[in-house]
C-alpha cells in the first residue's frame, strides 16, 4: 500500500497550533508563568524517547522545541523555561485537556473521537500499522497469525485497527493489551506473544534497539491502510494540544 509510506509533513506554522476561538487561556498561561509544559512518550523511537542523558530527543521533541522557541519569540520572553512531563498512551489526553501539560509531544493520531476532547496540530508524520515478528516465527502477514497471540497497546488507534481487521478477514487470535512499547517488544522477546502490533516506523526503531535485533522482523504487510481503517486512524501524527491554545 504505498499510500502509508512514510511521508513527512514540517508544520507550516509552529506557533499557529490550534484552530478556532478563544486563543488565549493557555497561550496567556504560559506568557505569564513564563513556562510551557511539554508531555512526551519515552519509548516512541524515533520520534520521542529518553537518551542516554536521561533527556526527551526525537523527531518531535525538535518539532516542540521549535514551537516552543516560536512562542518565545512571538511573546518577547527572555527566557522561556520548557518543562518535559513524561505521558502514556492512556493518559495523554487527560494530561492535555486537565491542563498538566500544554502540548503533548508523541505520536498520537488524530481520530473524530479525540478531537471532541483536544486539537491538533497540522500532520508531522504518516506511517501505517503492521507487525514486529521473530524472524523464526514465518509469520509476513494477515494470513499467517491465526491462532497466534499479538500484543497490542491498550486504548491505542492500532488495537481498534486490529480488532476490525481480524474481524473482517474472520481470522482469530489471543490479543494480548499491553501499556507501553517496552512491555510489548518484551513480551514479543521471551516469546510471551507471537507478534507485537505498533506504528511501523517505531516497530522499526523498537527493533534496532532491541536485545538481538537479528532475530526480529517486520512483517511485510500493513495492518491499517486504505479500505482497512475509518474513523479511529488515518496513520498521520500530529502535535496534541488543548482547544484553547
């Protein structure tokens, strides 16, 4: 499906992150605190995760930091104190929409469902859904995990992705819910599960810097794509931020 290769998206306007009215609140709380608080996940490689320095890097952590560098400049701060919280898949939205952070730094897609709750910046990434396998395990597609065990992380777009996609090829495996990357490429290494289900480009990631990465690989189909999703993923990422930033 070519249409899911990775495609990359700059952002057009690094301070311009929400859309609609008000535009004060958040943007008027970081003014005045003279800080902004950032949310990033720790395992989402490359995108976000934690160095050998104990410190966020990745693709979006640059993209945030520039935001952030935008909104200094466009407030005339002197300094502007970033804050890095670290956030889970299942509780990045609450951390937005209660204010903990102001922005949340990952690789989070946009869905209609999430944006009753937030906004969204425009797109950072595309990249489509597939599976992390062992490379004794033949497994390259749909057809070869019947039977199998996939973990998946729990409440993401990938597990209502599989869910429908198993559904619809009336194949059935033992979906294992995980709550983080770590959990699931363990899980896949001591051979607890068969497949881990992910993002490609950070099953990717996940895999050059697993334990023995010779012994992974990534199965040569995609699990979300055209015809395969609807409202939950439209494989694209975007910044996370409150609607009224």
């Amino acid at each position: 499906m070519t249409r899911w290769l990775s495609v990359l998206f700059f952002l057009g306007c690094l301070t311009c992150l929400a859309f609609g009215q008000p535009v004060q609140s958040t943007l008027e709380k970081i003014k005045s605190a003279k800080t902004i608080t950032m949310g990033y996940c720790e395992a989402s490689l490359p995108f976000s995760y934690v160095s050998n320095e104990k410190k966020p890097v990745g693709y979006v952590i640059d993209l945030c930091a520039r935001v952030a560098a935008g909104i200094q400049q466009q407030f005339g701060l002197d300094n502007l104190q970033v804050k890095w919280t670290p956030v889970t898949p299942e509780n990045r939205i609450t951390m937005v929409t209660n204010g903990t952070i102001d922005l949340e730094c990952g690789t989070t897609t946009n869905t209609l469902s999430r944006q009753e709750q937030v906004d969204f910046s425009h797109m950072t990434f595309v990249d489509g859904g597939s599976l992390l396998v062992n490379t004794a395990s033949n497994i390259n597609g749909l057809s070869d995990i019947a039977g199998k065990r996939i973990a998946v992380i729990l409440g993401t777009t990938t597990e209502k992705v599989m869910a429908e996609v198993l559904q619809k090829a009336n194949i059935e495996v033992e979906l294992i819910r995980v709550r983080k990357h770590s959990d699931g490429i363990a899980a896949l290494e001591n051979g607890t599960v068969d497949a881990y289900a992910s993002d490609r480009v950070i099953l990717i990631g996940l895999a050059l810097t697993s334990k023995e990465p010779t012994k992974l690989a990534l199965a040569d189909q995609y699990v979300s794509g055209e015809g395969a999703i609807h409202e939950h993923a439209d494989g694209a990422y975007r910044l996370l931020t409150r609607s009224d930033l």
